[in-house]
C-alpha cells in the first residue's frame, strides 16, 4: 500500500528499525535507529510492534504527500510537525487521509526525530533487518536516504479506534549539556592520568558526528607513557571511546564495525539514546560507572519502559 510521495526529503532520511545483527563479523554494521527510545515509542503510538521500521530523520526533516489514510506519530528531537499547515502534536498520534501534506520542519532541541505509520515503512528485508546501512548501500529504501519524488509504501496495519499519546511526564528533554555514564576499558590500562582527565574534562561535539561516530574536541587525553598509540583492530561495538594519537575521543556508534585506536572506555547502552540526540557545539561530560551500575540501569530502563507501553495501548 502506498503511503507517502517524498515532495522534500530532508537532510538525512532514512528508513531503520531496531538493527541488523549477526553479520558484524562480515563487516556489515548493525545500523538500526540511534535513539532506540523514541522508535520504540514513535512504533507503539501507532499501533506497530516496536520493532517496526520507520522514518529517521536528522536535524531537517522531510515534506511528504499523504497516499492512503493512515495514523502517524513524531518522536524524538523537539522538532515543528505541520499537517496541511497546520501544527500537530509531537509524541502522540494522529490520523491522516490522501492528498494531505505533512512537513517535519528543522529541530529546535536534539538532532533526531521518529516517524513511525500504521503498518509501518514497507521495504524488502536485507540480512534480517529493513534498515539502511548507507555504506554498504544495503537496506532501507534503495540503501540510500530519501530522495525527492521517492514512493514510499506500508505494511497493512488497522487503524487506532483512539488517538494515542506518550505522558508528558515520560516525554525525555534534549540539553546542550550532556552526561554520559561509561565503564572504564577495555583498553584503561593504556591510561593513567589520561582517564583523570577523560572522566574529569568537558568535551565538544564536533561535526564530524554521524552514524558511525562522534568526534569530541576538548583537553587531549594523554596515553600512558610507553603505551601504544594504536592497537591491531578489533570488533567495536556501540558506545566504545576510542582515543587516537591527537587525545581526542571519538565515541563509536551503530555503523562502525572495527576500530584501531585504545579504547579507554565504553558509553552504557542507555546512553547512546543520549548520543544521538547530541548534535554539533553541544556539550558532553563522561561519568564513571561499573559494570554492575550499568547493568541496574539498563534493567530500571526496560522497567519503565514495559510501565509505559502499559500506559500508551490501555484503553485505545
């Protein structure tokens, strides 16, 4: 079923669900959306299983032709939603019918937004996942971003009987001042004072952010004397913080496989969400957290997050 003509793609669209796993070891990355928070969310407000692929969409969103009646939900950075000119709610449904205009303007807060439709985006399976891995051009629509004059079409999916919207109080805010916890390693030992300063310093986004990584520019953080400045490359995964021969680190995200510089710690994985909505000239700080902190994190998170799918479909 057609659902959207692309009349103005955006900076950076693209189709992502929850990830393509399994297939690192062949240098294929998991991709998948960055802010896991606001996909899962954009999906369960429009009556989708969580994992459904949707509409990332980076600082500028896109302008689209309505197709076929559907409802529709916006997630995601604090971002203008107009639906034929008129202002739409963020983080809550609504429905809308054939010739109608949909415009996602630019962010105000936070760098990424969700757009999740009824039976979510429709394009063929690549390795398990419908995500676009832009590098390797695989997934996603073509395996590219969006494009102007694209058809984008939806999976079959019924109609909400009520409009549904995320509490404000579960809705998450987007500062330009940003800490994120991390694990010291796996590669401390190449550090001394340098972890002092690293979990000690202030540190800007630059922009050089993207999908495979964040570099941040502030106090170098030294290697340990005598300690190599790189290391035979290994697997990467999601939030490690490489520091290369310059001292400034670059955290790693969702389409990077491999990395060859020490890594002097690794961001939680409810973080990254943090990461993604971070965008150049913000601001981050590190905090240090053990291994067992992280893990109670992670399980309070999905605690939540079960309290708030409860809280969204009860009743619609």
């Amino acid at each position: 079923m057609e659902a959207f003509r692309v009349l103005e793609p955006g900076i950076y669209t693209t189709v992502q669900d929850k990830g393509r796993y399994g297939y690192q070891k062949f240098g294929v990355p998991i991709s998948g959306a960055m802010d896991q928070f606001a996909y899962r969310v954009a999906n369960l407000l429009v009556g989708n299983p969580e994992d459904a692929a949707a509409l990332e969409i980076t600082i500028l969103g896109p302008r689209l032709e309505i197709l076929s009646e559907a409802d529709i939900a916006v997630t995601g950075a604090e971002i203008p939603i107009l639906l034929n000119d008129e202002p739409m709610e963020g983080w809550a449904s609504f429905r809308v019918k054939p010739g109608d205009l949909l415009e996602i303007k630019q962010t105000a807060r936070g760098c990424r937004a969700y757009l999740a439709v009824t039976g979510s985006i429709d394009v063929p399976v690549v390795m398990g996942s419908r995500s676009t891995y832009v590098g390797g051009r695989i997934g996603g629509y073509g395996g590219r971003p969006l494009r102007k004059g694209d058809i984008l079409s939806r999976g079959e999916g019924r109609l909400l009987k009520a409009r549904r919207r995320l509490p404000h109080e579960f809705i998450p805010t987007y500062p330009r001042e940003i800490l994120l916890r991390a694990i010291p390693g796996p590669q401390d030992d190449h550090f001394d004072e340098g972890l002092d300063v690293f979990f000690g310093s202030e540190f800007r986004v630059t922009p050089n952010a993207d999908r495979m990584g964040y570099r941040l520019e502030g106090p170098p953080v030294p290697h340990r004397e005598g300690a190599p400045r790189g290391i035979i490359s290994e697997p990467s995964v999601p939030g490690g913080v490489q520091i290369p021969p310059d001292g400034q680190p670059i955290i790693l995200l969702l389409e990077q496989t491999v990395g060859g510089y020490p890594k002097i710690a690794t961001v939680i994985t409810p973080d990254i969400d943090r990461v993604a909505q971070a965008k150049p000239g913000d601001r981050v700080r590190f905090e240090r957290v053990d291994l067992e902190t992280a893990h109670g994190i992670l399980h309070l998170q999905e605690e939540a997050f079960e309290r708030i799918r409860k809280r969204i479909t009860m009743g619609a």
